[in-house]
C-alpha cells in the first residue's frame, strides 16, 4: 500500500527564518495535496499540484512537485507565529480509490 | 464549492455506551466517502472506505464491529462507536468525494471524542 513519509517530523524555526517540508511517495504520486491544521480541528487546504514539475504559491508558502522523485515540498519564507501547526500532505491512488495522509510535520514558529 | 457537514463537533460520552457521528454532503453526491482517526500529535489515519450502498473496506487493523459505518445514502454516512472505552478518545474526521463528476476529496469539520 501507498506510504506518504513526512521530514521533518517536527519543526521549531525563529520568526522570520524560511523553511521547508518534505514528503516522499512510496509508489507514483497522481496528484499531491497539502493541508494545515491544528489537532482536533479541521484541515485547511493549502494547494493542490497534479503535474510533475508544478510549483505553486499562496502567500509566503510555495510547494513544488517532483514526479519522478515522488516527492513534493512545502516552503515557507518569512514564517511567522501564525505558520504554526501541523502540516500534512495526502495523495489518491486511483488503482485503490484510497485517500491517505502524510506522516505529519509538526511545525512551532517562535516569536 | 462543496461542502461536507460533521455533527457532532466534539462528544463526551461514557465508558460502555455508543456514539454516532454522521458526514453529510451538502451540495453534492458523495460516491465514496473516508473516515479518519487522529491521536494527539500524529497525523490522520485512514480507517475506513465506504462506497453508498455497498460495506465499508477497513484498514488493517480497524475492528469493523467496533467501529460501524454505514453509507445508504449518496449524501449520508455513519460512523458509530460501540461500546466506547477511553483509549477511543481521540479525533475523527471524514471526506466525501465523487471523482466521476470531479469532485475531489472534501473534508468535514471533525469530531472530538471524549469517552470517560
């Protein structure tokens, strides 16, 4: 079955500092979501890319996808206070209909 | 945009009893739709897959008669809690989706469960 590895699994960066998530497939990426979220609320969707290569930002956060590595990273510039959460990644199979979860990345931004 | 419902949004019950919790989908058919487990500090497991009308598919290692789920309806699923016991304790979430008519993965708002 399909694995999303998150790296870091945690994360504490001064305020101001740039930083960056990875997430690697075990088997093809079809497509890679990114969320945030703080536990025991709901997801916040951050962006979406379905092409090798894509890159797309919102803000100071910009993920990249790299098919062929199966892998995609998150990055945030200039992070702030209110960057902190939990950062997850979660892909589709279309060969199992499954929606899966990255590992996590637990991020603490200090002020 | 599509919208999926989550009710409740947190639950206290007691050790023994059973909790439902229901996903809707608002504003559209939802073919399939996942159910979702998050212990504190981890990340969100997938414990079920339910297609309408047919039994839900469990991950391994997910007691299918400790955590029923059903989907009788496009816009309707259920997930029941028996016989709750504290290490149920945690935070359940759903998605909703219809790939056919491109609607992706939708997710609710979660569910906090406290079982005393």
């Amino acid at each position: 079955s399909q694995e999303l590895e998150q790296s870091p699994q945690s994360l504490i960066v001064q305020e101001g500092k740039n930083l960056t998530i990875n997430c690697t497939s075990s088997k093809t990426l079809y497509g890679l979501y990114w969320y945030k979220q703080k536990y025991g609320e709901g997801l916040i969707f951050l962006m979406m890319l379905q092409k090798g290569g894509e890159e797309k930002s919102h803000e100071k956060i910009t993920a990249k996808l790299d098919e062929k590595k199966q892998q995609s990273s998150l990055h945030i510039t200039a992070s702030q206070p209110s960057h902190a959460g939990i950062y997850l990644c979660g892909a589709d199979n279309p060969g199992t209909y499954k929606y899966i979860f990255g590992t996590g990345t637990r991020l603490k931004v200090l002020a | 945009g599509a919208v999926v419902s989550q009710h409740p949004s947190w639950v206290i019950c007691k050790s023994g009893t059973s909790v439902k919790i229901e996903c809707r989908s608002l504003d559209f058919q939802a073919t399939t739709m996942f159910w979702y487990r998050q212990f504190p500090k981890q990340s969100l497991m997938l414990m079920a897959t339910s297609n309408e009308g047919s039994k839900a598919t469990y991950e391994q290692g997910v007691e299918k008669d400790k955590f029923l789920i059903n989907h009788a309806s496009l816009t309707l699923s259920t997930l029941t809690v028996t016989s709750a016991h504290p290490e149920d304790s945690s935070f359940y979430i759903c998605s909703a989706s219809n790939r056919g008519i491109g609607y992706g993965y939708t997710f609710g708002s979660g569910t906090r469960l406290t079982v005393v």
